[in-house]
C-alpha cells in the first residue's frame, strides 16, 4: 500500500489562424466529447479566399480549354500549309519538266522555285506554333500543373475554413477559458486548456523492496479520498527506470 499522486495529460488549445473570436462555446470546467466544437473565429475572410480559389481553379481549366483550342487551330495551320507545299511542288516538278524541254520560260521556272520555298517557309512557321501550343498546352486535364496548383491553393483555403472552429481533440474537461467574443486570437495563442481524460495515470512511489515483487500488467486496487469505500480496478503501466 502506497500513496500516489494523479496526473492527466494537459494541453493548450489555440488556434492555427488568427482572427477575430465569434463566438466561444463552452465555459470552465464543461466536460467534452471529441469534436465538440470550443470556439471560432471570424470565417468571412477564409470564405472570401475559398472563392477566389474556386475561381482560380475555374479559371486554370478554362486555359486548358482554350490552350486545347489553340493546340487545334495550330494543328489545322500545319495540315494546311502541308497540303499547300505539296500542291506548290506537284506544279514545280510540272513547271521543271517543261523547263527541261524548253517550252516553260525560265523565268517560270524561278517563280515555281519561288513558290515551294514561300510553301516550305509558311509550313515551318506552322510547325513552329504548334509546338509552341503544345508547350502552352502542357499535360492535359487533372495533370497539368497549373490545375494542380490551383487545386492546391483551393484545397489550403477549404483546410483553413475549416479550422476557424477549433473543436476538442478528445473526451475531456475545459478549464481556464481566456477569451471572448470581440476579441483577436493570434495564431499559436492559447485560448483555453484541456484536461485529457482518457489520458490519466497514478504515479506511486514504492520501496526497492517493493518493486521486487511488482511487474507490468500486475492489477492494482485503487482508492480516492474523493470516493470514500470505492475501490478501482487498474493495472501496472510501466516501472519508471
């Protein structure tokens, strides 16, 4: 038999945001369960960024779009600019034959020379957009890394709407409540304190002697002063070095 001393995980609540508290909803001393809500603060500036962030995203997919429209219209300039040099060349070759033969002036047969390079030059140019929409376009859908980001952002403004309602880690009790409504809440800041209750231990002190004869997993009666002629059953957690 020995006299031990009750001890509880304690903790600070506060807050990850700052703002201004709304509304504190429990006293000193309430007892709570898991996810009972404790306070709040203000959530119209989060709100506002939750928008903006669904329209970031709104705005990043609409890219895609136009970046997928872009990507078209190059890809039809390429095909047709394909199709021109292939038709300046048909007529070159016919041109260069009567050249040969002496019946096409050679003067005619520059301008068909002409022609395939102007075709050759616009096809190229073409080729070159298309490439140049197909980097703009990047990785298409979910996968491109403007909407990925956007994404993010969105997900980070929704995390934070979230918190701006603190609610309780565990089953437990609330003590020492140190603001109130009006008043501004920094991140980190504690706001109140919690009392684990599903986090109590007893730590008794006991001769060399005793511990002989003690081991982990051993029952333990228990006895409070607070509750006269009850007595609890526990067991032996750990024996400290």
């Amino acid at each position: 038999t020995s006299r031990g001393i009750v001890s509880a995980r304690v903790v600070q609540i506060a807050p990850r945001l700052s703002g201004e508290v709304v509304e504190v909803l429990v006293e000193d001393d309430a007892v709570v369960q898991a996810g009972d809500p404790l306070f709040s603060i203000n959530a119209r500036p989060f709100e506002l960024a939750v928008r903006k962030a669904e329209a970031e995203l709104e705005t990043a997919l609409q890219n895609i779009s136009a970046s997928s429209a872009s990507l078209v219209a190059s890809q039809a300039a390429v095909t047709q600019a394909r199709t021109a040099l292939e038709n300046a060349r048909a007529g070159a070759a016919r041109t260069f034959r009567l050249e040969e033969r002496g019946i096409a002036a050679t003067a005619q047969g520059d301008q068909a020379r002409a022609s395939v390079a102007q075709a050759e030059a616009q096809l190229e140019s073409a080729e070159a957009n298309l490439e140049s929409a197909r980097a703009q376009l990047g990785p298409e859908g979910e996968d491109s890394p403007a909407v990925q980001a956007a994404q993010t952002r969105l997900e980070q403004a929704q995390y934070d709407l979230a918190s701006t309602t603190v609610i309780a880690p565990h089953f437990g009790v609330v003590t020492n409540v140190t603001r109130s409504e009006g008043q501004f809440i920094g991140a980190g800041n504690p706001a109140l304190t919690f009392i684990d209750a599903g986090a109590a231990w007893v730590t008794v002190d006991l001769r060399e002697n005793q511990l002989q004869q003690i081991d982990p997993g051993d029952p333990v009666h228990l006895l409070f002063d607070a509750l006269p002629g009850q007595i609890l059953e526990g067991s032996v957690q750990s024996i400290a070095w």
